[in-house]
C-alpha cells in the first residue's frame, strides 16, 4: 500500500516531501534546472552573510557604547520600551502599577545609563506605542504579557533594529521558559538590563509570524470552542481548555488537504497537523519542550487517524515514547512548505491565538532574523 503521508511542496523546486519520506527528484538536466540550484546556492549565501552582519552590527554597537564611555566619562542611554497590555487577564491580575514596581527595582539594583519607558494601554493602542517606539530608537522593546502578546512586539520589530525583550506574565509562557527568560517579574526586567542580544529563528504562515508553533486541525477549533464557552460561561482558561479538547474529540472533525506540486499527490485526511519552529521534544516527560531556538527548521508533526480510536492508540503509544512504532504518526523537519485545502479560509493557531488564513497556507523558516534578549 502506498504510504499517504502528508506532502509539502518545497519552493527550491529541488525536493518534494511527505511525513516520514524524503524524496529527492532533478527536475530535469536544462538550464532551468542548473538556475534553480544556482538561485538557491546564491540564497544561501546571502543568508549567512546576512547573519553574519547582524551579529557583527549588534556587537560594534556595544563596544560603540563602551568607547564613549571610557573617552568621555559620559555614557549613552541605553532605552528600553516596556508594553503592557491593559485588557489581558495577566495585567489585571498584577501585583501592584507596573510602572513604580520597575522604577523601584531600578533603584533597589542602582541601574544606571538606562531609561524605562513603562506604558499601559489598551489592546487597541499597542500597534501605536510600538510604532512610537521604534520611531524614537528605542533599544529594546519589551512584551509584558503572554506568548500572543510577545508575538505582536515580535511581529512589528523584526525588520526593525530593536531587539525584543520578554517579562513573561501569560498563562503558559511557553516561549519565555523555552528561552531561559526568567518568569519571576524581577528576575525578568533585570534580563532586559544585563541579558545579552541573541539571534534566533521565527516561523511563519502567510504574513503571520510565530515564535513557538502554528497548527492547523482540531487544536484550532478547540481554541475556538473555549473562548465561545468562556463567553458565555466565564471560567479558568486552563479548564476551559480541557473541556473544549474533550468536546472536539467527540466530534473528532477530519481536515482534507493535499498539494498539487508532487505528481502522485493525494488527498489526505488528518485530525491534526503541529509545525513548530525548531524540533519539539515528544518523549512523554519533556513534551512540549525547545533545547534550540535557532536551528534554521521547522518541524511538522501529524497523524492519518480518521477516527477517536486510533488518536487514542497514537496517546497511548506517546505515553510510553513508542510513537516511532506507528504508521499513523510521521514527523519531518523542513525550511518551507505549502499546505493547500478545498476550503477557501482555515483556521490557523498562531503563537496560541487563532486566525483564519487564507489558503494555501505558506510556511517559511526565517533563520536568525529576531534578536532578543536573552540571559
């Protein structure tokens, strides 16, 4: 039987893949396809010089501020942007105002040659702030929030020369705790201060970009069923979660999807498909978990189950790290792929916040191309 694994269809125009299979097929011996090669050789290395420049600009910039310093006895202020967004849940449920806590632990630390600009606002207003930010050069600009918070910071600096810093305060924190930013709010703004500006890869899907991962499947409607259930019951998101993953299971909807590149493709049904940027850990006591965050991959993950029974199977399997056993499950790292579907619009989970794209869904690895501080 031929294996109906899910196919991704690969700009370089070089290699077709499907979960668990990689083939590599010439095109053809022409001109066109030596100038696919010499296209993709020359995006290479453009690529590394690109890396290699950005990390040189970041370190000369330091050393720029250390000269004044040692010349003039004068420093340069370093400024440091934090945004926090005043309708999540996290901000409301802060200790006390965010911005006479930083102030406090500025003093308390003698942080010196460095200015913090604290606002709150509305969700509405962020975009604005951010934008006010970048305008005035700030030097970092810093998500006080979660992972869909950190994602829209991201988003509007990454082409910028600001480098994004984290105070984690969201319900998971997935990116901060893959990162080893510190989620205790001191710890957090200290990091900001003293971390060092580090190049990692993001992820993205159309004109969306992710941090963590993006899915497409029943996780996106489970996320849909909870915050419909939150409003019109409002609980705990973490339990509204579980009974929202319960009640889509019962269903157990299937997606039809296919890519139209490979010759032999078909339709493939899958309750799920996971992309992640940078390989996640599935072996039953780290799941979920990054050790790398610059790679230069994504990794898709997925299962051809078409009914409860065998997802419930696939758990068991994990449970016990033996998933490699199964026929159903396939896993693959890939730099750009395309995903196409019947439908006209997918849900999609970006970084935990759902939109709906238009297909076909387009994923790309971007190497090295966000700077954060890190500790």
């Amino acid at each position: 039987m031929r294996n109906q694994g899910l196919i991704f269809s690969l700009p370089s125009t070089a290699r077709s893949f499907r979960f668990g299979i990689c083939n590599r097929r010439f095109l053809g011996y022409g001109a066109e396809s030596w100038l696919s090669y010499v296209f993709f050789f020359c995006s290479e290395a453009l690529e590394a010089w690109k890396e290699t420049i950005t990390s040189c600009f970041l370190q000369l910039k330091t050393l720029f501020r250390e000269e004044v310093k040692n010349q003039t006895g004068m420093s340069i202020m370093k400024k440091i942007g934090v945004i926090f967004n005043q309708d999540a849940g996290s901000y409301k449920k802060l200790e006390r105002d965010p911005e006479a806590w930083i102030n406090e632990i500025a003093v308390r630390h003698a942080i010196q040659d460095v200015e913090f600009d604290v606002r709150a606002v509305p969700a509405a207003e962020i975009d604005g702030t951010i934008g006010g930010f970048i305008k005035n050069n700030y030097d970092v600009i810093a998500a006080a929030g979660g992972d869909g918070t950190i994602n829209g910071v991201a988003m509007m600096i990454k082409d910028t020369d600001a480098v994004l810093g984290v105070i984690p305060s969201g319900t998971f924190n997935h990116f901060a705790k893959d990162a080893g930013i510190p989620l205790e709010f001191e710890a957090a703004v200290l990091n900001l201060v003293n971390g060092s500006a580090t190049l990692i890869d993001y992820g993205s899907v159309n004109d969306r970009i992710f941090l963590n991962n993006s899915s497409i499947g029943q996780y996106p409607v489970a996320a849909l069923t909870r915050e419909t259930g939150r409003r019109r019951n409002p609980m705990n998101k973490r339990l509204a979660m579980i009974g929202a993953i319960v009640k889509t299971a019962l269903r157990y909807p299937v997606l039809e999807i296919s890519v139209e590149s490979a010759p032999d493709a078909e339709c493939l049904q899958t309750p799920l498909v996971f992309i992640g940027n940078n390989y996640y850990d599935i072996s039953p006591l780290k799941i979920g978990k990054r050790n790398q965050l610059d790679s230069g991959k994504l990794y898709a993950y997925g299962s051809t189950c078409t009914h409860l029974g065998c997802s419930l199977h696939l758990a068991i399997l994990a449970l016990f790290n033996k998933l490699s056993l199964s026929k159903k499950f396939e896993r693959v790292a890939f730099e750009a792929a395309v995903i196409r579907s019947k439908k006209t619009l997918l849900p999609v989970a970006v970084d935990g916040e759902i939109h709906k794209l238009k297909t076909p869904l387009h994923y790309q690895m971007h190497p090295k191309a966000l700077k954060v501080i890190l500790p």
